[in-house]
C-alpha cells in the first residue's frame, strides 16, 4: 500500500474519474457542495484520501474529484493505492459527522434543530422560498449563516420550547418563521410565539387561535404538513395580526407561491 498527498488537478481528476468502474452513483447536490466549499476556500484537507485498489480502480473519492472539475480547481489530496478491490466494502459504512455534530462540538444548544433552521435560512436568503432541496449549505455556510444571523440560536431555542408546549407547532417550521419575524419585529415577534405556545387569552377570530386550529386540525386528519405549507400558515397568520385583522381561517396550499412576511 502507498500513501502520498499528490496536487490534483481537474484534468487529473477526469483521468482518475475513468478509474471508477463498479463505485456508486455521484449525487449532484453533494458534488455543487463540495464545488461551492472549495471555490470559498473552505475546503482543508482532513485525513480523508482518494482510495485506489491495487488494479488502479478508484474506490472512493469520485464526489470529491468531480467537485474539483466543477469548481474548476487543483487540490492537494491524500491518496492512497494499493488497497484490495474488498476494502470498497467497508468504505463510508460509519455514521458520518452531521452539521448538527459540528454545531454541538462547538458548544451550540438545540443542535438538531438549530442545524435545520440555519439550513433554511441559508436558502431563504437565496429565494428558495419553499426550501427545494436542489443545493444544501455545506457545514462551513451553515455556521457562516449563523454567524450572519445570531439570533439563530434564539430561533431554535424558540422552536424546541414551543413545540414542546404545543406540539402541532413543530421546532423546525417554528423555529423558521421566528427567525423571519425576529427580523422584522422583536417584540412582535416575542408574543406571537408566547401567544402560540400557550393559547391564553385568544378571542374568536385571532390569527394565533386561528393558526393553532389550523395546525391541530390538519395533525387530526393526518395530513402530513411540509415545512413549506406550515411556514406559509404561519406567514398568514403574522401579516394578519401585523395587519389588526381578524382571521377566520388560513387557506393555502402546496402550489401556491410562498406568501412573505410584512
């Protein structure tokens, strides 16, 4: 076996990616990650190679290298040859380090949910409203959102404790839109979420009642509720109270444009 750190090319890559006969399909979102960390220069090298079996066959690396040939990049990489052609099978068969692992490991509360809102606040920001999970924020833009938005973590801590208390809410759409509407209004936004968790005090008629039906009835009836639809009831819900109207129901559905906040 022979272990080197060889400066890998897009033209060397093409060449090794030849190599790859019998490897798994290549998943284009992962592939436009790894393009998009390399082109910010996020990308580091951390013990992970480019494995070759002793017939010259690429085991494992081909997300990395076509990512090479789409950011149009050189890099140095471990490589490793030499392997049995029966190493393939252990290869990624460990639980790979989430994005949620790596906020945790940074001393971040409500890592899982944290993890999923900065993920959806990345793609707002990019006008993928309804969150299509054509692109996925790398490890390194999902901190970098956070960062951007600090109050992300308060977002998170907000969707966990409400859905805690109110379960139809759920902590991931929850989450979302108090970090939509923190920016908009804190204070508005404080009570909105006080006012869902609880339910106290809402007369016929309040958009939050209104919401909290809502999200009840469709749990009853066993409609499975995306984060999209659900983000868009509670948008209605919002722009209703921000506008002092009455809500008697929220009516949305799956096809319609995502409504914006006010």
């Amino acid at each position: 076996m022979k272990t080197s750190i060889v400066t890998v090319t897009p033209e060397l890559a093409r060449v090794w990616l030849k190599q790859n006969d019998g490897n798994r399909n290549l998943n284009a979102k992962t592939v436009s990650a790894y393009a998009r960390a390399m082109r910010r220069g996020d990308w580091m090298a951390n013990g992970e190679s480019i494995k070759f079996d002793s017939s010259g066959r690429l085991l494992d690396g081909q997300h990395r290298l076509a990512a090479l040939i789409e950011a149009d990049l050189s890099h140095e990489l471990l490589v490793i040859e030499g392997l049995s052609s029966a190493a393939q099978d252990t290869m990624d068969s460990g639980r790979k380090r989430t994005t949620a692992d790596a906020l945790s490991i940074h001393g971040m509360g409500n890592a899982n949910v944290l993890s999923a809102v900065a993920r959806r606040a990345w793609m707002w920001d990019r006008g993928n409203y309804k969150f299509v999970n054509t692109e996925i924020p790398t490890t390194s833009e999902v901190m970098e959102t956070i960062d951007k938005y600090p109050s992300l973590e308060r977002s998170a801590e907000i969707g966990t404790r409400t859905n805690n208390s109110y379960r139809p809410a759920g902590a991931t759409v929850t989450g979302v839109a108090h970090h939509l509407f923190h920016q908009m209004d804190e204070g508005a936004a404080a009570e909105f979420f006080a006012q869902l968790g609880t339910g106290a005090g809402l007369d016929d008629g309040h958009p939050v009642l209104t919401l909290r039906n809502r999200l009840v009835r469709d749990k009853v009836a066993g409609k499975v509720l995306t984060t999209p639809l659900a983000l868009a009831y509670f948008i209605r819900s919002w722009n209703a109270v921000r506008e002092y109207r009455t809500l008697a129901v929220i009516v949305h559905t799956a096809a319609e444009p995502m409504p914006m906040p006010v």
